[in-house]
C-alpha cells in the first residue's frame, strides 16, 4: 500500500492529536528506544514514515525498517534478529 505526502500528513496528525499525542508522554523516555517497521510503504499507518516523527521525539532511538514482516517479525525475519 503506498502512502502518498498526504498519507504522512495524516500519520503525523495522529501522532499529534489531543488525546492520541504520545508525545508528551514519551519525550522525556531517557532508555534506548529500538523502534521497528515493518516497511517503507506496506501499510500506511506503521510503515517508515509513521514511524520517523516517534524516533524524533526520543532522545535515544534507533528506527529499524524489517520489510515484508508483520507482528512476528522476530519468527518471519529470524536472520535479522
């Protein structure tokens, strides 16, 4: 599923609305963060671009991008684990 500029646009608004804005609540996170995707364009809503503005907001992250997996990556992209 491609998600086009306006796609990220939306992903980002997610992240930043009222009630849903996790970003408070993480900015101040002081442990290494690993945060995983499972693609560049394979699902609007968890894909790289969604996942780009959470890495932001912490300190000390590392966004991984583990393409063609799903919620088990850790079984399905066994190598890269």
């Amino acid at each position: 599923m491609d998600c086009s500029p306006g796609c990220i646009t939306y992903n980002k608004k997610i992240l930043n609305r009222g009630s849903l804005s996790i970003t408070d609540k993480v900015k101040n996170i002081s442990v290494s963060t690993l945060i995983l995707v499972r693609g560049e364009k394979e699902y609007p809503l968890t894909d790289l671009s969604a996942a780009q503005p959470l890495d932001e907001v912490f300190d000390d992250s590392e966004l991984r991008n583990v393409p063609d997996s799903g919620h088990f990556m850790f079984a399905e992209k066994a190598t890269e684990f």
